[in-house]
C-alpha cells in the first residue's frame, strides 16, 4: 500500500498525487477523466472506466483430435464462469466434429452463450447476456423452487414407484446446475468490475453472499437427484410401509427447513433463521431412526433406502447452512 498525504489548492479543493506506475498501466495522459466510485465501506475506487462498459476478455484454446472431450468441457465452463466475454476454439487443422457437437452442448448448456463466428480451423462463442437483466435474486428463487421440487417428485417416485418421475427429476438437476453458474459467472464479473456492481446495484459482499447460497442450494439439488436415483433402485421392491412413512415425513421437514430458510434469506429475518436451525436436529432424529430400521432390510432395499434416509438428512442440514449465512451476513450489514 503507498500512502499518501491529502493536500488543499486554491483554498478548498482537496488533491491527492497518482501512482505512476498505475498510470502509465492505465495509458492515462493529461487531461483525461477518471472515474471516482465511492464504496460502501469507506474506501475510493478510482478508475479510467467511466463510459460504464463491461470490461470485455477473451480466452483462447488450442483444440484437435486429441482432445479430450470431458477436460475440454470443463475448460469451457471455467472460462464461462471466470467471466469471459468471448471463448475462441482453435485448431491448426480442420475442427474435429466432436468439438462442434460439444460447443452445440456447451451453449445450450451456459445461459447466454451462443456461437457468432465459425471456420474451418476456428469457433468462437459470445456472452450475449446482459447480466443487469438476470437479476440474482430471481435466479435464486427459480433455483429454490426447481430444487425443491425435484425433491418432491423424488419422494413420490419412491411412493408410487415411478421411474417417469424419478427421471424426471433426475434431468431437471442439469436446470439447476445451469442457473449456479450464472450467479457464479455474474459474481466473478463483479469482482472484476466495479462499474457493474454499481450498475446491478450489488456490493461486492452481497454478490458473494448470493453467490454461497447459490451453492448451497445446488448441493441439496445434488441430494434430491441422489433421491430420485435411489427410488430407481426400489422401483422392483415393495418398501415396508412404516418406514416409507417416516421416510415422507422426513422428506416433508427437510423441505419444511429448506423453505422456512429461503424466506428467512429472502427477508433477512435472522430470528426465522435462528428458529428454523433448531429444526434440524429433529430431522436428524428422524433419520437415525429410519437407519436403525433399514438394518432389517436386505442389502438390495437396505443400501438405497439407507442412502434416500442420508440424503433428506443433508438436505436440512445444508437447508440450516442457508439460514446459518443469513445470520452471518445480516448481522455484518447490521455492524
């Protein structure tokens, strides 16, 4: 950190020198504007930005046949959510077909991202989102409410033996995952731009609290898909009928919790918060009741219904880790 002392001209205006270094980064030459951004905890942002563009990046992978197909996805999602504008596949050869067919999968995978130049040897996809129009807190909700119903159709598939149903839900996890990666493109464009939490109307430590919760509730879509997954392995076997009402009733709590945290997230209400954790423990009771009994069960019935038992438990528990960051994050802005 330099320090520099304030100093008065003309008798009331207050000067502070530059860096050099910084300003020989930034290209700035007399005269130029800088832009003075003013952030909630105190401090000055000063920055040569001041048109309110989105700062636009470019990242480049060199691609062929021998490509490995699952690390080339992956390199894709990490650039989309490390926030760059464009993504450019090159080849020094003609472009493999299964690399086409996986930027098809890719863009209809990452919201926003579509292809906008093609060649022989290259492809380039774009971010046309305009993350100001994706606001976080409605990406949430949409998360909330798929990832609870994918729970629900879980459990019913486990009633009613349904393997419809149990896929169904099972595929609507990929809805899911899409939506995390937007909040987590949308924070990491924070962090990197000021100008755009000014414009999102986000502080940097509200977009980073969003962002935890975001995975949270991926991860309890995570559980209700190892739920439907499970009551596929059940489809052929008649479930022992005290034991998948319990199993209901759990299911019911965990999502009872999961609600009650999503209002208390959605409020900043932190007593909803602190009252909703007290519930979790009797969700653990439940569940350490159904794992004594599938003890009885042959290892078919045992081990998924072991597993189901396991996942509503991480449901409320990971539910209580949403109300446990409302606590955290309210009582901070509160200070």
């Amino acid at each position: 950190m330099e320090i520099r002392k304030v100093q008065i001209t003309g008798g009331s205006s207050y000067i502070v020198s530059l860096p050099k270094q910084w300003i020989k980064s930034a290209n700035i030459q007399k005269n130029d504007p800088v832009g003075l951004i003013i952030q909630p905890d105190g401090s000055l942002l000063i920055t040569p930005k001041i048109s309110g563009e989105s700062t636009h990046r470019t990242r480049v992978f060199e691609v062929g046949a021998a490509t490995d197909r699952t690390y080339l996805l992956r390199l894709l999602v990490g650039a989309y959510i490390a926030g760059f504008t464009a993504i450019r596949l090159e080849s020094r050869g003609r472009l493999p077909p299964f690399i086409l067919q996986l930027v098809r999968e890719f863009t209809q995978m990452a919201i926003g991202q579509e292809v906008v130049g093609e060649t022989d040897a290259s492809i380039t996809i774009k971010d046309l989102l305009n993350p100001v129009e994706m606001p976080f807190e409605n990406t949430i909700r949409r998360m909330h409410l798929l990832a609870r119903g994918m729970q629900q159709d879980a459990m019913a598939a486990v009633r009613g033996r349904d393997a419809a149903l149990a896929g169904n839900a099972v595929v609507r996890k990929t809805e899911v995952d899409r939506l995390h990666w937007l909040v987590a493109r949308q924070h990491n464009l924070i962090m990197i731009d000021a100008a755009l939490s000014r414009r999102m109307d986000i502080p940097v430590t509200r977009a980073a609290y969003y962002f935890q919760v975001s995975g949270i509730i991926e991860r309890i879509a995570d559980h209700a898909t190892r739920v439907a997954q499970n009551a596929l392995g059940l489809i052929d076997r008649e479930a022992e009928a005290a034991t998948l009402d319990l199993m209901e009733k759990a299911s019911a709590l965990a999502l009872e919790i999961f609600s009650w945290s999503m209002e208390a997230f959605y409020t900043g209400d932190i007593k909803k918060a602190n009252a909703t954790l007290q519930r979790v423990r009797d969700l653990e009771e439940m569940t350490r009741d159904i794992t004594a009994r599938v003890l009885r069960f042959e290892a078919v019935a045992a081990i998924p219904t072991g597993q189901i038992a396991e996942s509503i438990r991480r449901i409320g528990e990971y539910s209580g880790n949403i109300s446990e960051s409302v606590i955290n994050y309210t009582v901070g802005e509160e200070t």
